[in-house]
C-alpha cells in the first residue's frame, strides 16, 4: 500500500526541502481535500489514483523550490486546484502568491483551501486576456495545463511551465529535474 505520508518525506529530503510535522500535515490535509472536491466539481484529472495525483501532480509542484527566492511575487495563471502552487506556497510561506482562476467553482475551493490551511493566498476569479486586465506584475507565472502562449504579454518576467514546451515564442532558460519530472524556465525572446 502506497503512504502519502512516508514518501512524501522522503522525496522532501531528496530535494532538500526542510520541513517539519506542521507543513507535512497541511500537505496531506491539501491532498485529501483535492481529492474530495475533486469528486464534485473536477479540479484534476478523475482518471488519476491517489498514488498517480501524488507522483505526477504533486511532487513536481516542488521542483521550484530553490529557484523561488524569498518574496517574489508569483501568479498561478489558471490556477485549478492550485497544484502548481499551493503545495510549494506550504514550504515557501514567504512567497507572495496570487491564484488567478475563471471557474468560480474552482476559486471556491481554493478559498476554502486558504483558510484551511491557513496560507496567505490572494484568490482572483476571472478571465484575463490582456495584461492591463491584472492590477500587478510579477516575476513569475506558473503555468500548468495552459498554453504559455496564451498568457497576455508583460505580466511576469519569467513563466514556470509544468510541461514540454514546443512553441517559438519564449526561450527555454533552463530546466528543473527530479526523477521523470521536469519544470522548464520560459523567457520572451
């Protein structure tokens, strides 16, 4: 049987992420509620087992961690479920974070995430397709399960991108790798 809690630690200190019994609670608490919101309202894919949401979704949501420095400014850019960001916004609370999802159910959810996890998240719900659309800029966007072409112009200077980019449109700078997961560095060119 597959333990949440057992391989989470340890892929933590393969990654040299320090932690403590608080944050692997949240990550857990995060986990299960993915997974029961999951069932109503389609945050993730419902093909995923526990195990795969862990592994394929979860643990690269982590890679960033050491290329995040301390109060940067980070938008999750059709946020979701927030499983590009929340789970690395547990082990970096100094991140300044703002999830950006159109879907209200989704944005429902990821209130109710952020009050109980106690994480200082900024929720926007609605659909941006200019930059002038959002109030700020950030220094980076996350990108996951959206096309990084798509992301209006001007609004981060670098896009954390879950996924193999094949467009023309940015410069790959650089990629983060764990076992099979990777997270690439997107510039404009």
């Amino acid at each position: 049987m597959f333990h949440v809690k057992h391989f989470l630690e340890k892929t933590l200190k393969e990654l040299n992420i320090e932690t403590d019994d608080k944050k692997t609670e949240k990550c857990l608490l995060y986990l299960e509620e993915l997974l029961k919101w999951n069932k109503k309202i389609n945050l993730i894919s419902r093909k995923l087992k526990r195990e795969e949401v862990f592994k394929k979704l979860f643990l690269p949501s982590l890679l960033p961690y050491k290329i995040i420095n301390k109060g940067e400014k980070i938008l999750d850019f059709g946020a979701g479920g927030g499983i590009s960001s929340v789970p690395l916004k547990i082990f970096k609370p100094n991140m300044y974070l703002h999830l950006l999802e159109s879907k209200q159910k989704n944005a429902v959810f990821l209130e109710h995430i952020s009050f109980l996890l106690n994480l200082d998240l900024k929720i926007i719900n609605k659909f941006v397709q200019t930059k002038e659309e959002m109030e700020e800029r950030y220094d980076w966007i996350f990108a996951r399960a959206v096309n990084p072409e798509q992301i209006p112009s001007g609004l981060a200077d670098k896009i954390l991108y879950h996924g193999e980019y094949t467009g023309n449109k940015f410069i790959c700078e650089k990629k983060v790798i764990f076992r099979e997961h990777s997270v690439s560095v997107l510039t404009t060119l």
